[in-house]
C-alpha cells in the first residue's frame, strides 16, 4: 500500500512539473508577445519549458536565444547560418 502511495505521489510531481515547465513557456511568450508587438501565435520556442539556452523564432525568421538574468528577459540575436529549418511535429514522429 505504502510503495503505492509513493508511486502516486511521484507521479503527481512529475505532472507539476511537466505544467509548470508549459506553464513558464507560455508566460515568456506573452511576454514576447508584449514588448515586441507580435501577436502570441506568431511566436515559437524550441522547447517545452523555457529556460536558459531556449530558442525562440519570431517572423521572417529572426531567431533569438533566452538569457535569463537578475529575474529579467535576455534576448540575444542569433545569425542562423542555414536558414533551411524543417518543422517536425513530435507526434507524427511515433
């Protein structure tokens, strides 16, 4: 009963976090969206969390990558030497 319990328990952690990381990813991109005046759909980050080292695509291609400093927003211009990215829906992968 007990190893039950704890399996619950871990399993209802890793959910928290999973939506936590969801839940940061969508506030930098309203954030984004804000101060660079490009609506929220038009914005696209590489990973499910943001965090440090993030990547983030905005129109005609300009990509940026996240620095977080002092609780603050960093965002340093990338130059992407192919700009031939393919988008590949995770789902369609299985």
């Amino acid at each position: 009963m007990l190893i039950l319990v704890g399996i619950r328990i871990n399993e209802a952690q890793e959910h928290k976090a999973v939506d936590d990381g969801y839940g940061t990813a969508l506030r930098l991109i309203e954030e984004l969206s804000e101060t660079l005046a490009i609506p929220k759909e038009e914005i696209v980050i590489n990973t499910q969390a943001a965090r440090d080292g993030a990547i983030i695509r905005v129109p005609e291609n300009h990509f940026f990558r996240v620095i977080y400093a002092d609780g603050k927003i960093l965002l340093e211009n990338m130059e992407i030497y192919n700009p031939q990215i393919e988008i590949i829906d995770a789902e369609s992968t299985s």
